[in-house]
C-alpha cells in the first residue's frame, strides 16, 4: 500500500486516496473552436508511462483536495507531491 | 496409546498437562506445547498424507514453516480449516484433524495407483495429458483431477469467527527472534526505538531453542529469556509470538497474520481467532533465519526422511524422537549435532558424511563420543513403503559419480543435512535482487531496496559470535538514524563449536539399472526426472521450468526445493547458479486465512449502513427496506398481508388521489456558495443558470465530458452567493469529487466553494393534489398558494418551532413538496406530518411506489441514465443550451451522438394490458426472426400503472421518436417471455405537465 505525502496533510496511506489519473492532461478552455482531434485527445487519450508518471489523486477520506504526485509506475517510488495549483518542477 | 518416542525430562512442553486429540478418527494423548507433529511422533505415527500427484505416503519433513507435506484439515467448533501445517498447529484438548488428498483413507488410497501410472504424470501433465479428447474434460478429466487434486475441502459454512485488523506504525520492525532478532530489537530498543519484534513460533528464540551455544555466560535459551523479559518490559517493544510477517510491499508496509486463538479449544471472548498487521515501519530488519536444504536420493520422499535440524527440534524442544535407528545423511557439520543430541538421549545414530575427511570440534566430540561415521558415503535409496524400514547405502567416488560397495542397513529414520538456504523470501518481496553466495550455494540478499537490511543465518551469516556482533551494530545503526540517542549496549561474549565447511554435493547418482524417483519438491511431486524432462522439451527460462514442472509453487513457495531445483537446471545447462536466476518469491511466505484477510468487512460490516433521522419510524410502521447504495430505505409500507406489489399500488394511488409522503433524505445535498457559483453551475449543468433568481429552484442535468448524461436534480438559489445543489442518491458522492475536481484543478480562479450537506438535512416529499391543503395546515402563516409559492418555489419557514425549509418541486408528477429541517429535527418533522396528514389520507409511501409513480410520469432515473445515454436518448435535449459552453458540450458534436436515429426513450404498453414486460426485455420488430435477432432497444424500467391499472414501461429504442404508435413485441429470453406491445410517449401520465404546476 502507498504511503502518499498529502501536501496539506501529510504522509497518509493510499486507502485514504482516490486515483485521478494523468495530471498533465489540460482541458481545452472553453468556448474555444477545436478540432474534433483535440477534443478526442483531451476526451481518451492517455499515455501509459512505463516510469515517472505525474498523476492526479484526491484525497477523498481526509482534506477533499486533489494534489498532484509524481510516482515511477513501475517502482511506485513518490519523487514529489504538489498542491493542485504549485509549480512542477 | 502410549507415547512410545517421548523422551523422559527432554524438551520445553508441559509435562503436567496431558491433552487428547483426535487424528483421523483414533484419540492420542501428547502434551500442553505440543505440535500435531511432535505429538504424533511421540505416538510413532509417521504416515499423515499422501503426496499430490503420485499419492505416496507422506510424513514429516520438517519442523516449522518449512514442513511441505503434512497439510491437514482441522475441525474445530464445527468449523474446517483446511490447510493446517501439522508442525505449526498446537494441540489443544478436543483437537480433531485429519489427512487430506487421500481417498478412502490414507493407509488405503486409491489415488497411489498414479504411482503406477507415472508415465502420465511426466512434467507438464497438466498440460498434455487431460487435453484430448475435450468431451472428457468434464465428465472424466475434471472431477478426477478435483477429488486426487488439492489439500483438503474449504467450509461451505458461514464462518462464525472473528478476525481483525490492525494498523500499526514502527521505528524497527524485526522479523524473527532468533539469535539475530533478539540481539538487534536489544540494542534498537535500548536506544530508543519503537520496536516490533515478531515471532512466527509459539516460542522465542529460533535456533537458540536447539544450539548448543554460550552468550554472556548463559545458554541460549537463558538468553533468550533475559532478552524477552526485559523487551516486554519497555514501553516502546511490542513483542508477539505466533505472528507471521508474510508479506513486504511498497514503502515500507509489511502485513503479519498473528494467530491468537488458534492454539486454543475455543476463541476467547473479546479476543479475534486471527489478527491481521499492517505494519508501516520506518525501518526493517530480516531476521528469518535459514532453512535446511535437503539431500536428494532415491525415495527421498518416504515418511521417515527428514530434516536433521527437524529431528534435533523434535527431540531438544519437544522431548521426542522422530526413530531409534536413525541415520544421518550429511554433507556438512549440522548433522553431527542432531547426531549428538540423540547419543545424548542414548540412541546410537550412524553418520554418513559425503566428505572424505572433514576435522571440526563438532566431528572430533562426535567421535569421542564413539559415534559411528562413515565417510564418502551415500544414501542410494530409503526402502519401506509407509515409513523408513532400512536404507541403501554405498560409498561414493571423489568425483561423486560412482557408487561402490551398494549394501543394505537397517533404520527407521533418515535425517538429511545438505547444508542451509537463507530465507529470503521478504528481501525478495522488497525488491531486492538477491546475490549468488558460492560460499554458501544461495542467494543473500544484495543491495537494499527499501529501508530493509537482512541480519544473521537470513543473510548466509551461519556463526553465532559474527551474528550476534553484526546484529547488535545493526540494530545500533538503523534505531539510530531515527532515534539520534548515541546509547549502545555492549555485545555479550559468545562461545560456540567451531564447524568446518561443507561439501557442495546435493544429489545421489542412480546406480546402475535403477530408476527411483528422488524428489526435489516435496509439495507438488517434482523430481529430478521431471525438470530433465522439461528441459529436454526445450524449456530454459526459470520462470518457465517453474510453471511447467510446478517446482516451487503452492503454499511452499520453494523454502526446501528451490536450490536443488535451480542446481540441477545448472548442472544440465552446465550453467552455474547465478546465471539460471532463481523465480519470484511471492507474498504471502506462509498460508494466510481467508478469514484473516477479510477481517471485520463481512456481512453488515463489509460497508457502513446509512439510515435516515426517520428510519425507526419506518420500522415501526413495517416498512420493508432496501438497499439504496449504503442507505436503507423503506421500499413499502406493509400492510396485514400485503405483498410489494399490492403496497406499492396502494401507496402509489394514493398519492396520486390524496397525498403521500417519501423520505427522501438520502438524496445527495451539496452547498454551493461563493461570488462565482452561478457561474460554475452555469459551466456544470447543461443548461442556462445565470439567471435563476433568488428563492427559485431549477431542474438541471449535468455531463461528464465525453457527453454522457452524469446526474440530475434541482438546484434552489437559496441567497445571492448560495445555492443548495441535490443530487441522485447513488451519485452524490462523485458529483461532490467532480465539482472539486474543477473548481480545484480546471477553474481554480472561480471563488467558489463547495461541501456535502446530505447529512444535515431531513428531507420529506408531501406529493398528491392534498399536498398543499395539508402545507396550509403545517405552516399556516405561510402563503402556499400557487401564487405565493409557485411550481420550482422555494421558502422558509416554521414548522411547529423548528425551522424549515420548503422546495416545491416534483419527482411524482403531482403537485408537490419537498420539506427539509436539520436532520435532528426529522422525526418530529415526520410525525407531525403523519398527524396533520391525517384528515387528507396521508400514507407514507417508499421507493416502489415511488418508481411507479416516476416511470408513468415519464421522468428518467438511474436506470436510464445509465452511463451510456445522452440527453437525446433520455429526451433530455430541452436543457440543453445552444448558446453557452459547459462541461462535455463539444462531446455532442460527435457524429454517432447526432445521428438522426438514436435510441431514444419511449413508452411501452402491453396490447393485452395485463402481462407485465421484465426490466430489461428486448423490443424487436419480429419475435420469430433468424437469431441473433435484431433488437431496436432495452426495457429500462417497469411498473403497474396506477392511473390506467396496466402495466407501462420505460424503454430506449432505435429512432424512438418516430416509433410512437407501432406495434412491436417486447422480448425476454430470460423469463421466457415474447409479448406484444404498442410503442406509446414516455409521457403516460398528465403529458402538459399540468397537475405540478396546479
Ligand atoms: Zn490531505
């Protein structure tokens, strides 16, 4: 079980979290003219990253924020958590 | 019967306390600390099952986790457990146990007849010979391989027992109390660390149990105990024996299986049967031990062969000897001890030690001790079907090729030595890549890959003083990374018999004309045949021996076969061991219980039970409840003998003729508030929001962005900068994580915030054409006119004192309310409800007549927002804006969602007006068409019109909106079903919509 450093809580156990996926996806803003191309993209496609992947959880059962964490998916070894609106580095 | 092998005044169990148990029917006695093992030994029972694939007679092989036969069933409070290691399970008085994978008895088994018929059971058999032809597979094949198969009959039964977990946090967790983890969790509690010390054993002490050592001038087991005692004295060890660390997974968590009730007649009131650890440790260090590693020969498999440290266990801990003419076969110095020891107990073993000439203390005592030792010698076969009667014996050349002098010796027991395998199995689970030790023939563990070090025999470390000196730096160095306190404890002296090296044979060479079968699995019925076999078929990779010949798999995991196994890969492939690898360890190391993993999550516990503030009510009045997601919720009203379908007509009806009342508290509430919140439900829901004025609800349907329907509900604009949003009862937990995932991650410059209210308010639906001549009644200093509180209304007000909130909005269809008070004040809500109510009728009704009452009304529910509709399909398109962009718009652009001909929803009559049409029917065109026939939809839901009294349906079909008036038939091939229906409006009841807005 991952043991997860939550930016605002601290170092708490995966069954604390929900996974949310590909952090790095950014959905078109809105209004805005795209292709269907774009949109499918945006929609369902997703890299699989063997390695450092930047992902998406929430932290359901504690502070209700999402955070960003950047974990190797073949190790599960965590670099680095982000607040949802810190810099990556 | 008298336990004729028990030793007089030996060993460490209870004299005092004799104990009976039962072993396959017959009653024997043994002692308060015994295993099923050490006391059937003592009663000279040796023969406890028969092996998987061939059947043959099974004994005892070892003494601990790494016995691989003696698996038996255990039957306690009338509950089976099938998988119970004979040498781990204790007795207690009324133990009942009896062998598995035997038919009819073990003495007698039917299934030894694959003795005979080897030639169908080569390496692989699994995959060659139950393959032809398919149409035996399940009448021959399968319950053949089913009853010769597997170790023992699960219970069908409920079990009663209880099991828990635990999470628990530690600086220092050490796996295994031998000499390595009491001198480490010692100098790591010393200095300060919260320590775990686990002990899979009901006693501490490892190999301090069985060597004949000196630490600090005291004998290991003295030691043992001082080190114990003064752990469980400090308040940061915890200190637990009969507790498996089996599994090592990521960042540091290790899960334990602790047996507390399992040594015991019946579980102990308040205490569990098992108890699961989740340990998150800051550090780890392995300390569990090493195994003997078996010599192979002929017939190795006799009950009777067994492990000489086994053998010296059965007799130093437990009193007991495992025969009276033993033989020991050796190829390292381990074996002279277990010779001692039964000198000690005055029986005269005879050595044979591969080596030529070996010198060592332990040797020289050996012989002063006129024991008999032959050298360059070799066990050829055991003889004796059931047990040991006598052994083939010859000397072997320098090379170790030849055999000469082949004879014949009497003995009743064979005790091998082929040196020691560290357990590796946790470091492995790390993710440690393990290193080749040529010294050692094994794999250690190599460089850390978690915070884990592996101490003492575990890490090939095989001299006490080198353990013992290396344990207690260990266990200094890692508590004081965390601890800081610089105090360390100084290492005892130690005084042990120095042993000389091994010698690096493992396998006895077939003499000449002589096909015995030598077993290199014990479990699963590998021999050295086998993995010939299949590397003669081409078969090189490890992993793929493993899976073909079944070599070290099952609860075993390889601890006895796994480097005898990769040995012989390397001698055919004139490899050396490193370069063939070793497989995976896999979690767990030993069998863990169903139960134990399980823990409290059965039955009721499996997930919270969420009831409304109303709920005793309804319990009170017969409500008969379901399962909505976690909550109850009262389905109907049962009255005198009712079944659901007369209540829910009743109820139903009566809403529509007087007025009922539904709690709907479980509906999901979430407060949306800020300065931007119109603005984020304008990007949420489909359609428009900005405009909504304050004290007025809407109905609004929100996406995902892939353009399927998510939820629907109203949403009221209780202030300027406040809005109460409702969702469905199944969706409201993800459309709270929805809505924080875009004011969070997508719009976080929106000033909005939102958070779940759904368990602060009690909500109570007053529908029927009464409802608002009983609102008069409730709040009579409210104007409830249709003027003064409007369809999609909102006030507040007070209800007899307590302050409530009125939502006049509709899931029924007739004119109707919904009523929210804090959810404290629910049941007085309610019951004042009921006593007003009662001059107009007023019967409370659940969620059958409530889906009545929706589906002839035409409005979609979960069962048509089904993740796959969008708001075309659920003639939801209406809201949808065309000007404004919102979440999942640019979806419904897709070709296949503006298709002119989408499935879209309808209603559905029955020509006959009678037969009722299942939930979940096709409607075609033709019932008699070629199959696969053509479906144009699904029936979605169904109920018995209350207005028309016949049955109506909901279904989706293709180009619904043109079908209106064909006649079709609705299909069910899993009722059997054809019936004849006519395609009617969704819109059964009351198409304009007049009756909410009256
Ligand atoms: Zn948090």
């Amino acid at each position: 079980m991952l043991y997860i450093n939550c930016p605002h809580c601290g170092l708490r156990s995966q069954n604390e979290f929900a996974y949310g996926g590909d952090a790095t996806v950014k959905r078109p803003e809105l209004n805005k003219e795209i292709s269907d191309q774009e949109w499918d993209n945006f929609v369902y496609l997703r890299k699989s990253p063997r390695g450092k992947h930047l992902e998406l959880w929430h932290h359901v059962s504690g502070c209700r924020q999402w955070i960003k964490v950047e974990r190797d998916t073949s190790t599960h070894e965590i670099f680095k958590t982000y607040k949802a609106n810190e810099a990556i580095e | 019967m008298s336990q004729d092998f028990r030793l007089n005044n030996v060993g460490m169990v209870n004299r005092e306390k004799k104990i009976s148990f039962k072993f396959n029917g017959k009653k024997y006695f043994g002692f308060e600390g015994d295993t099923i093992a050490s006391a059937l030994i003592a009663n000279g029972v040796h023969l406890v099952g028969r092996s998987f694939k061939y059947h043959r007679p099974r004994g005892f092989f070892g003494v601990g986790v790494d016995e691989p036969y003696a698996i038996l069933q255990l039957d306690r409070n009338n509950e089976r457990d099938p998988n119970i290691r004979a040498t781990e399970q204790e007795i207690f008085e009324g133990l009942e146990v009896k062998s598995v994978n035997c038919w009819p008895s073990v003495n007698f088994d039917i299934g030894a007849i694959n003795n005979f018929l080897k030639m169908f059971f080569p390496a692989g058999f699994y995959y060659k010979t139950f393959m032809w032809p398919p149409s035996f597979w399940y009448k021959i094949y399968e319950p053949f391989i089913r009853m010769a198969a597997g170790f023992g009959q699960a219970s069908i039964k409920h079990d009663k027992e209880r099991y828990e977990h635990k999470y628990e946090y530690c600086d220092l967790l050490i796996t295994g109390s031998g000499p390595s983890g009491l001198a480490s969790a010692y100098a790591a509690a010393k200095n300060g660390a919260r320590v775990i010390l686990a002990e899979d054993k009901p006693r501490f002490g490892g190999s301090l149990l069985t060597s004949d050592v000196n630490i600090g001038n005291q004998t290991g087991v003295e030691w043992t105990e001082k080190i114990i005692a003064e752990l469980k004295s400090m308040p940061n060890v915890t200190v637990k024996n009969r507790s498996q660390v089996f599994g090592y997974y990521d960042h540091n968590m290790l899960v334990m299986s602790e047996r507390i009730s399992d040594h015991l007649p019946k579980t102990q009131k308040y205490l569990p049967k098992q108890r699961l650890w989740y340990i998150r440790a800051n550090e780890v260090l392995i300390s569990s031990g090493s195994i003997e590693r078996p010599l192979v020969f002929g017939n190795n498999d006799t009950p009777g062969v067994m492990l000489s440290s086994a053998a010296k266990e059965y007799m130093k801990v437990y009193g007991v000897l495992v025969g009276k003419k033993p033989l020991i076969f050796t190829n390292n110095d381990s074996g002279y001890e277990t010779a001692i020891e039964f000198k000690k107990n005055r029986v005269d073993p005879i050595i044979l030690d591969t080596r030529s000439n070996p010198s060592s203390d332990i040797i020289t005592e050996a012989k002063s001790l006129n024991i008999e030792i032959k050298f360059s010698y070799v066990v050829v076969a055991a003889k004796g079907y059931k047990k040991v009667k006598s052994a083939d014996i010859a000397k072997i050349s320098d090379d170790k090729k030849e055999l000469f002098n082949i004879e014949n010796i009497e003995c009743d027991c064979i005790c091998v030595s082929g040196f020691w395998t560290p357990s590796i199995h946790l470091a492995s689970q790390s993710g440690n890549k393990s290193k080749f030790n040529e010294k050692i023939d094994a794999f250690v563990p190599d460089k850390s890959k978690q915070q884990e070090n592996t101490i003492g025999s575990a890490n090939g470390i095989f001299t006490l003083e080198e353990t013992i000196k290396d344990a207690f730096d260990k266990g200094f160095d890692v508590s004081n990374k965390l601890t800081e306190k610089n105090n360390k404890v100084s290492v005892p002296t130690v005084v042990e018999k120095k042993s000389t090296d091994h010698d690096k044979f493992w396998c006895v060479p077939l003499p000449k004309g002589k096909s015995y079968k030598r077993f290199l699995d014990f479990q699963n019925d590998v021999a050295v045949s086998d993995i010939e076999l299949a590397l003669r078929e081409g078969f090189r990779s490890i992993e793929h021996v493993k899976r073909y010949t079944t070599l070290g798999m099952a609860t075993d995991q390889g601890k006895t076969s796994n480097l005898n196994g990769l040995q012989l890969v390397s001698d055919i492939e004139n490899k050396v061991v490193p370069q063939v690898g070793h497989t995976t360890f896999r979690p767990p190391y030993t069998p863990v219980s169903i139960g134990a993993i399980v823990g409290r999550e059965v039955g009721k516990h499996s997930k919270p039970t969420r009831k409304s503030p109303m709920h005793s009510w309804h319990e009170k009045n017969n409500a008969v409840f379901v399962d909505a997601g976690v909550w109850l919720r009262p389905r109907y009203y049962k009255q005198g003998n009712e079944g659901l379908f007369e209540a829910s007509k009743r109820e139903a009806k009566n809403v529509r003729q007087n007025v009922g009342v539904c709690d709907v508290t479980t509906l999901g509430k979430i407060d949306v508030k800020g300065p931007d919140a119109a603005e984020f439900l304008n990007r949420v829901y489909t359609n428009a929001w900005l405009k909504l004025p304050v004290g007025k609800a809407r109905y609004g349907v929100m996406l995902r962005e892939d353009g399927i329907v998510m939820d629907d509900g109203t949403t009221t604009r209780i202030s300027e900068n406040h809005y109460h949003m409702t969702t469905t009862t199944a969706q409201a937990a993800n459309v709270l994580s929805h809505l924080e995932y875009y004011l969070q991650l997508v719009w976080p410059e929106l000033n909005v915030n939102v958070v779940s209210t759904t368990e602060q308010w009690a909500g109570a639906a007053i529908a029927g054409p009464n409802s608002r001549k009983l609102l008069m009644k409730l709040f009579p200093n409210l104007d409830v006119s249709n003027e003064g509180l409007p369809f999609m209304g909102y006030k507040e007000a007070d209800l007899f004192g307590v302050p409530a909130k009125i939502y006049r909005i509709s899931f029924s269809g007739e004119l109707a309310y919904e009523i929210n008070v804090e959810s404290d004040n629910g049941y007085f809500m309610w019951e004042k409800i009921m006593e007003v109510g009662q001059e107009f009728q007023i019967q409370p009704y659940g969620t059958e007549a409530l889906s009545t009452l929706r589906i002839e009304m035409g409005h979609v529910a979960g069962s048509e927002l089904d993740g796959r509709t969008i708001p075309y399909d659920a003639s939801l398109e209406g809201l949808v804006s065309k000007k404004k962009d919102f979440i999942g718009k640019r979806s419904l652009n897709r070709s296949a969602f503006t298709s002119t001909d989408r499935e879209k929803l309808v209603g559905v009559v029955p020509l006959d007006k009678t037969t009722s049409i299942p939930e979940g029917s096709y409607i075609v065109k033709d019932p008699k068409a070629k199959l696969p026939n053509p479906k144009l939809g699904h029936v979605s839901a169904s109920c018995w019109s209350v207005e028309y009294d016949n049955p109506f349906s909901l279904a989706i079909i293709k180009d619904g909106k043109n079908m209106i008036g064909q006649k079709l038939f609705a299909m069910s091939p899993l009722k059997n079903k054809t019936i004849p229906v006519e395609i009617v409006s969704s819109h059964y009841v009351d198409p304009e919509g007049k009756r909410v807005r009256s």
